[in-house]
C-alpha cells in the first residue's frame, strides 16, 4: 500500500499480562474537554448514522519490518498473505513496489539490509539471504554451521544451532554479529564473514556456561549471565583474563542477582554497554522513587544520573527503555519510553529539530522515527493515535514530501473512531489514579434531549503492568456501541513509581478491586454515566478483577465478563511447582500472596471457592490452548456448577483453538459481540 499523504494519523502500543498475559494493542489522543464533563445530548440526526460492522474494529495490518537501505533508495518489508509471507520492495525514488518475492509459509523475523543489494532475515533459528531483486535466496547460516561431518548422535547435539542476528557491522561490509543458542541453552556470540563462510567465535557460552550475553555494537561485552531454576546471576568479562568476574554491589543499593522472590525488591536493570571501557546503562530506582536512566561504572560501583521522568518510570525491573545510538558516532542520541503515552526525548538538537518538524505536520499524533539517511534526506517513522494501528511513512524533509507506506484504517474510518483522554481520580483513601477515559461515538437513538451512558470498566492484566494509550479494538467496538470505557491504572500498576508498584503486593483480591472500584465511582460523580449501567470487562488479571469485583460491589456492577482469568490460585501455585516454573513460583508467592499464603487465605482470594454467592450476571471465557493459566481452571468450575447446579448466574465457555492471547479475529469478534449483547441485556436501565 503506497500513496500520497495528505492528511496525518497517530497510533500507540499497550502491552498488558498476567505473568505472560494477553499482548494487547490501544491508542489514544485529546479531545474536547467540554465531552468530558458534561452529559452528552444527541440528536437523533446525530444518532442515526449507520455503525460500522464489528469486524471493522477487528482488521490486522498485512505489512512488518519496514526497513531502508544503507543508501536509502529502497525500502524492504514483509507482506502477509493468506498462503506466504512475500519480501516486497520499494524504489523509494520512484515510490513503486519494484519486487515481490514469496518467501516463506513461516513467520519471517530481523530483516535487515546486509548491503544495498542483499537483504537476511530469520526463520526458525537459521538465516536466510536474497538479494533485492528477490533472486538467489539461501540459508547463510544453518542449525549446523561449518563444513564438519556429523556422524554420530552426540556430535549432534553438540553443533546444532538456534541463530539470531546481533548487529550488522556498518563499518564492515564483510562480517555481522550473530549469536547462537546450543540445545543446552548456552549463547555464544560469532563475528561471520558472509562471503567466505569463516566464523570468528568471540564470547563461548558453552566454555562459561553463560545464557546471555550483553555486548556492543561492535562486539565489545559487558555483561554475562547465568540462569539456574530461573534465578539470574550476573557477571562482567574480564578481557585481559578471560574469565569472569561476579558482580558486587559493593555500596548494597541494589540487587543484580534476580529471582521471583527479590523481584520487587531489584532496584536496578541493566540496559545496554557504553562505548566506554567498565560503563553501561541502567534504570535504576536507588535515587529516588522512579526508574532513571543512568551510566554505571561498575569498576568504581558508581552511577551517574542521565536522564529523569518528574512523573513516569523511565523503564523498570520489568522493561527497559528504548535507547537510541547514532550508528556513526555510536553516542546516545535518544531515550524512547512510555509516560502517558510513548515518548522520544532527543539528547541531540539535530534529531530533536527533525522530531519537531514531523511533530508540526502530525499535531497531537504519537510519531515515532524508526529510521533515518546519513544527512537526513529521508526519514522513515511511524505515525499513530488511538483510532488505528497507524501508518509507516517516509518523510524527504528537502520537499517536505510525505510518502504513506502502510496504513491501517483510511481518514475517513478513523473519523468515526472515538477520542481518548488521560484523566485522574482520587480514590478513597485520597490516592491519585491515572486512567484513560474513551466516550462513545454514537449514543443510542433516543427521542430525548440527553442521556447517560453506560460505562465498561477494563482493567489491565498482570496485574503488575499498565494500561497504555494505543489502539485497542475492544475500546473502539464498544465505544462505537454507546459505552464510555474506563482502564485504570490502579496500585500494583508499573511506570508511576516503586511506591504505587509495590503497594499492590499482596493485594490483587482488595485494594486493587477498590482502586478499580472507585474509577467507576468518579465517572458516576461527575455525571457521565448511568450508576445503573456499570460493567466491568478483563483480560487474565483484568478477568479476575472482573470476577471478583462483580462478588465483592454487586451494587456497583451490573454485569461481569472475564477472559483467561485465573480462578483457583492454589491450583495455579501447585502447577508452577510441578512444571518447575521457579521465578513464577516465587514471584506469585511473594507479589500475589504477599505475606499471607496460608490455605484460608488463598481459597478467600481464589473466584472458584467464591462464585457461588454470585447475584449479578458473570461470564467466564477461557482459551483451550491456554498455557499460562490452564484451561483446567475454568473446566473444574464448569464441572462444579454442573454438579451443584447452583448459581445460574454464573456461566463458563471454552474457546477452541486460543490460548492465553486471543489470536484468532473470528473469536476475537464473537467475544466482542457476546460482551455487548451479555452488558446490555443486564443492565437495570437498559
């Protein structure tokens, strides 16, 4: 998809979980502040235009991994098809797709440019090269790599290989740095010659035992680590020894070596090496409440602050921030993180003077640049808000040219789109809460002059994550259903600090549901809504929000609908021990459970031992292929109500064929429309 831009868009990313809970897309923008303090009033001229089909909200983008060449002539992506994914390339002179290559019937990843006439990418662990006009495609590097006979089994075992791409050697056109994972889990780092086939082994895993290693551009390394039942100790190399040396925190303000159990306690994460010798680049929490980005020296044990957020984790224990380097210079350029919505703060006037000028032609738009010439002749970026995934776009600053690659929805579908705004609320006990506010688009034909809306409250998974302004189809759906939707970032939520992370310890069964509780609470204060028509909705932890709100404030919530929830935490704890999930174990003992883990209070806090004194309607959907809580889950609370036959008010559907994430648009679109007919037929008012 290639045309003329004339108009702009903007789109964000949303990562909720559950401890490898449901990926989860959202955007958001401003609008009008008078829509959001006052009861809406619609006409019905207003009300009477046609909705857009549900499947509308539901539409996949059908093209990744835009990449330039060196040169920036030419433009890669892959294209998804419904029988391959197809190399399509771009003449960015032209501005025509001058190749089209089918390629695989897997998922193709890192596509990178190796020249300006060869391109790779990764599939299942080997790395494949073609050239740009789509001819002699050939795997560069194979599970077993090198020209040695393979005669036995353990031979084997031994050579075989799962590859991956480090970096391309911009200032060596003949090498890159690759890594390789053994069947043993040891990764080693390789500097290949892509012409001659010799392979230079510099870091050895499997002579260290290292699962990782964190190393430079260049191949410089700073960083090992070694897992064991799921703990991460971490090590520098010492060059001159070869060997390596463990390390200490010689002044104790922080814990390298990490597990389930300190997890919370990790005041630092190491994020990349420096140019310099004994440097690298953390987010750490030891200077104050939020995550910073800082150098640490870790031969002197000091840090050096580099950039703070007066409201927002810049990154945590969890994710790290995107840094930026020049690819020339090799300097940090820029830091990429999440506050209200993802943000790029320039340390160079040069890319800062690009960023504004995008920025002025995008007004209000989230525009994120991916990729840049060497004099900024062109400039690729990606352009998105809250009403679609977004655009890709390249950008000839000279012409002041805008050239749209890939689009999700068109102008005019995103007009029809609903605006998203950050709000805060206090909550009972005077605790600041930020959360993002989505009023409908179309209200309900009426004869009247106004009328509140009903109100789906969706709380985040993990719990220990947030909710991001980004593009959520859900949201979109039933705000274009009359819905005002609400997703809180209540205690226990990451990116506002280590106090308003670590006071959801112990706490997903009361103060997170009050926190929740009173989002709904604020909306109905401030007149936006019918206190009749509140529902709540969620994925995995949001599920069991869902559940259990709907137990606990059966006068708050008409309706509750849940996906992927977690309904026995005993079961849930016993199957991580069986399965050795270690770090999982832990973490849920320590952050779910807290300091109280005896059997009274896990049945207290587990939906299976509660639902039958359920009195409003709840809905309990799981995928069969679940792999991060079992389907078992919602199959023994099935059986239970069946036995029993009690509580009609409870109802369980298995999904076939999803897991944790829903994957599938058909599904995702029968759950969206099973949500809205379960709300609004339950609604008292409705």
């Amino acid at each position: 998809m290639l045309y003329m831009d004339l108009m702009g868009s903007k789109l964000a990313v949303v990562l909720s979980f559950i401890v490898g809970e449901r990926l989860k897309i959202k955007i958001s923008s401003m609008f009008a502040i008078y829509c959001l303090f006052s009861v809406i009033s619609i006409s019905v001229d207003a009300a009477s235009d046609e909705l857009l089909p549900v499947d509308t909200y539901f539409d996949r983008i059908d093209e990744f991994n835009h990449v330039m060449s060196p040169d920036g002539n030419h433009l890669a992506f892959i294209r998804d098809t419904p029988t391959r994914y197809q190399l399509s390339i771009t003449d960015l002179n032209k501005f025509d797709v001058i190749h089209e290559t089918a390629i695989s019937g897997k998922y193709p990843q890192e596509l990178k440019w190796l020249s300006n006439r060869v391109l790779m990418f990764r599939i299942d662990g080997k790395i494949y090269a073609i050239n740009r006009d789509g001819t002699d495609i050939r795997v560069l590097i194979d599970h077993i790599y090198g020209d040695k006979e393979i005669k036995y089994i353990s031979q084997l075992r031994k050579n075989i290989k799962w590859w991956s791409l480090e970096d391309i050697l911009r200032d060596d056109d003949e090498h890159i740095l690759v890594r390789s994972t053994s069947v043993d889990l040891y990764e080693s780092i390789h500097k290949i010659n892509i012409f001659s086939g010799e392979k230079i082994d510099l870091y050895d895993g499997d002579k260290y035992k290292v699962n990782k290693w964190i190393v430079g551009s260049k191949g410089e390394t700073a960083l090992a680590i070694k897992y064991k039942k799921d703990r991460s100790t971490f090590y520098h190399f010492d060059e001159d020894d070869q060997k390596l040396i463990k390390m200490i925190d010689k002044n104790n303000r922080f814990i390298f070596d990490n597990s389930g159990k300190n997890h919370l306690k990790k005041r630092a994460k190491f994020v990349a090496v420096t140019s310099n010798e004994n440097k690298i680049y953390l987010t750490e929490n030891v200077t104050g409440d939020r995550f910073s980005l800082s150098y640490y020296d870790y031969e002197k044990d000091k840090i050096k602050l580099i950039y703070d957020d007066p409201k927002y984790d810049i990154g945590d224990s969890d994710s790290a921030p995107r840094l930026i380097v020049d690819p020339e210079s090799k300097k940090l350029i820029g830091i990429r993180y999440t506050r209200d919505r993802e943000e790029t703060v320039w340390l160079d006037e040069r890319y800062k003077k690009v960023q504004d000028e995008i920025d002025k032609i995008y007004p209000g738009k989230i525009n994120s640049i991916i990729q840049w010439g060497s004099d900024f002749e062109r400039i690729l970026f990606r352009s998105y808000d809250e009403k679609s995934f977004g655009r890709k776009i390249i950008y000839i600053p000279e012409k002041g040219q805008r050239i749209v690659q890939m689009a999700h929805h068109s102008l005019a579908l995103q007009e029809k789109m609903a605006e998203t705004k950050v709000i805060s609320y206090k909550t009972s006990d005077g605790k600041e809460i930020e959360a993002y506010l989505t009023l409908p688009t179309v209200a309900k034909k009426m004869k009247g002059a106004a009328k509140k809306m009903p109100l789906i409250v969706m709380p985040h998974g993990g719990p220990f994550d947030r909710s991001v302004l980004g593009y959520d189809p859900y949201t979109q759906y039933f705000a274009s259903r009359g819905y005002a939707v609400i997703e809180p970032n209540f205690r226990g939520s990451t990116g506002y600090g280590y106090k308003h992370l670590s006071s959801g310890r112990g706490a997903i069964h009361n103060l997170m549901l009050e926190d929740i509780a009173d989002s709904a609470r604020w909306a109905i204060s401030e007149e936006l809504v019918d206190k009749d028509s509140v529902y709540i909705f969620g994925f995995s932890y949001g599920g069991y929000a869902a559940i259990m709100s709907a137990l606990k404030y059966p006068d708050l919530y008409s309706s509750a609908f849940s996906y992927g929830a977690p309904l026995n935490i005993k079961k849930q704890m016993k199957w991580y021990k069986k399965n050795d999930f270690h770090f999982a174990y832990e973490y849920w003992d320590e952050m779910v459970l807290g300091s109280s883990s005896s059997a009274a209070f896990v049945k207290d806090i587990s939906p299976y031992y509660q639902l039958e004194r359920a009195t409003i309607p709840i809905h309990i959907y799981h995928g069969e292929k679940d792999e991060t809580i079992p389907v078992e889950h919602a199959k023994d609370l099935k059986k239970k109500l069946k036995k029993n036959g009690s509580n009609k008010n409870v109802k369980v559907t298995l999904i076939k064929s999803e897991g944790h994430t829903m994957r599938i648009k058909s599904n995702e679109i029968y759950l969206a429309e099973k949500i809205h007919k379960a709300f609004s037929t339950a609604g008292k008012s409705n």
